[in-house]
C-alpha cells in the first residue's frame, strides 16, 4: 500500500468513526424508549458526475451514497461520492437540524466539512507519479420551505462555502429558487417527481445565473428509480459548460428504529 492509499484509508476510519459517535450521540441525548430514530439513504450510479458548483463537478461516470441517520430534529447526513475507478471525488459531512417541522412550513438549517479530491500527474526524482490532493471547505445552509399541497412545494435554498486551504475558492454563495413537484401518477404504478430551479452563484469575484431540472421516474414500493439532471448557463464569468446532463439510476431505504 502505497502513502496516498495510506491516507486514503486513514481519512475513510476518520469518517466511520465520526459516523459511528455521532449517530452514539444522536441515540443518547433523549428518553430512547420514546425517540424513533431513522437510517436511510440513496446509493446511485450516473454516467456523468456533476456538481451546481462547477469546480465541484467530476465529469465522468460516477457513484454516489448519500446516508442518513438522526431523529425527527437532528440528523447526521454524509455524501460520499466516487469515480468508478473507486478513487474519492468528494466527501461532505453534514449535520443538520429542523429548526422548524410542521405541516406547512419547515426550516432547516445545517453544516458540513467537504473534502475534496483530485489527483495530479507530477514528476518526483524523474518518475510520473499520480499523487493524491485534498482541499477542505466548511459550509452552512439555509432551506426554508413551504407545502402548498399534497405534490407541491416551493422553497428557498441557500449555502455559503469557504475554503480552507491555498488553491481554494475562499468564498461561495449559493442561492436558488426552487420547487418540489412529488408524486405524481403516470400509470397506476408509475410516478413522475420534478424539482425545478433557478439559482445564483459567485465564486469569490465571479457570478453567475444559471437554471435547472431534476426529473424522476419511480414505481410504487420499488426501491429503485431513474433519475435525470439538465444544467443550463444563462449568463455567467464562472467558467463552465453551458449546458450539462447526467442519467442515473438509484437505490433508495428508509427504516425506522426505536431503542429500548
């Protein structure tokens, strides 16, 4: 095993062991025989993977494992996403909170460390090697939303990044209006879901104005479900493709615990 995969490693039994005392942590702090805890999760597979924020975007087929665990206020939710050459893209680890959870409204707030990954050729002592690369960025979020109905919401979304080490961007704002339409039936056993968006990016002195659509396709207690991605620039100075699009295909659980 060579250092990078070394630090590789190293890095990933940082993050189990943060999984595992948090989510400790998370069962400790109320009565357990009342709190139902949830651990859920989306595992996918995309063709292209792509980020809002174009420095973040990998490009090229990818996987993704989004995880959850937490209660009906606090959750723990870590991305991991990958190449398919099974070397690290990024890793973000999220904490959040529902500040506020009813019916019509709900506000949550939340944080997270993002690791990101790349992995440049260099020549050390007269040998092409690849060597290993990793920026840190801290962030925090803002996401009110509102429930119209049963299939429709609108919301608010906005993030703030800063990076942490030379080469970085210092400072993102990241601002979206956007909407959750949610189950709605195209056959008795097949369901469409569109997020549609508009938001606004700067990246330190640069900006830009861009829009955006997630579509889904999913069957009725069937854990798995195609979904799409459309990016498209309106008017920017970030550099980017005007126009971008993944296909992926997902594996979604949900479970619910109660400790005694």
């Amino acid at each position: 095993m060579n250092a990078d995969s070394k630090k590789i490693g190293n890095q990933f039994s940082l993050i189990i062991l943060l999984l595992t005392s948090s989510f400790l942590s998370l069962a400790q702090t109320k009565d357990s025989t009342k709190t139902v805890y949830h651990f859920s999760g989306n595992a996918l597979v995309t063709n292209n993977g792509i980020s809002f924020i174009p420095t973040f975007s990998l490009g090229k087929p990818a996987t993704i494992i989004n995880l959850s665990m937490g209660d009906k206020r606090l959750s723990f939710d870590p991305e991991f996403r990958f190449s398919l050459e099974g070397k690290p893209w990024s890793i973000l680890l999220w904490a959040r909170y529902k500040v506020t959870n009813s019916d019509r409204f709900k506000f949550t707030a939340g944080t997270h460390l993002g690791l990101s990954y790349n992995f440049p050729n260099v020549i050390i002592n007269g040998v092409s090697t690849d060597i290993t690369q990793v920026k840190r960025y801290w962030a925090g979020e803002l996401v009110p939303n509102y429930i119209l109905n049963k299939h429709i919401s609108v919301g608010l979304y906005y993030l703030y990044s800063h990076g942490l080490d030379g080469g970085t961007t210092k400072n993102t704002h990241f601002l979206t209006l956007n909407s959750n339409i949610t189950n709605i039936p195209i056959t008795n056993e097949f369901f469409v879901n569109v997020k549609p968006q508009v938001y606004y990016l700067q990246m330190d002195n640069l900006d830009g104005y861009y829009t955006s659509a997630t579509v889904s396709l999913g069957k009725k207690k069937f854990p798995f479900f195609v979904s799409a991605i459309f990016n498209q620039k309106i008017n920017s100075t970030i550099v980017s493709k005007d126009f971008v699009w993944n296909l992926s295909l997902n594996y979604t659980f949900n479970n619910n615990y109660t400790r005694k």
